[in-house]
C-alpha cells in the first residue's frame, strides 16, 4: 500500500474511520495529515453536537 502522502486519485486505498458522533465513515484528508490519530469527528456540526443523541 502506497502513502497517504502520494495519493494519485484512488480513496478505496486512503485510512478510514467512523466518526465519534455519527458514525459515518471519514476518509483520510490531505489537511488531517499531520493529525489523523486526532481526528474524531467528520464535521463541524457534529463536533459541536459531540453531546447530543441523534445529531
């Protein structure tokens, strides 16, 4: 498997995870490079309603 890095067009290779809040499958970003171990949640919106059931 190549590195996230050299990324040439192909996400069914790129790391994934669910989000902490919805559950939807996130892909690896270019941007959460440097954090990706960090990154819970796909969203804006559902990590400002992390708290709430249903969000």
């Amino acid at each position: 498997m190549r590195d996230a890095s050299t990324f040439k067009g192909n996400k069914a290779h790129l790391p994934s995870k669910p989000c902490a809040a919805c559950g939807r499958p996130m892909s690896w970003r270019r941007a959460w490079a440097k954090n990706w171990d960090d990154v819970k949640y796909c969203s804006e919106r559902c990590r400002q309603n992390k708290g709430k059931p249903g969000a």
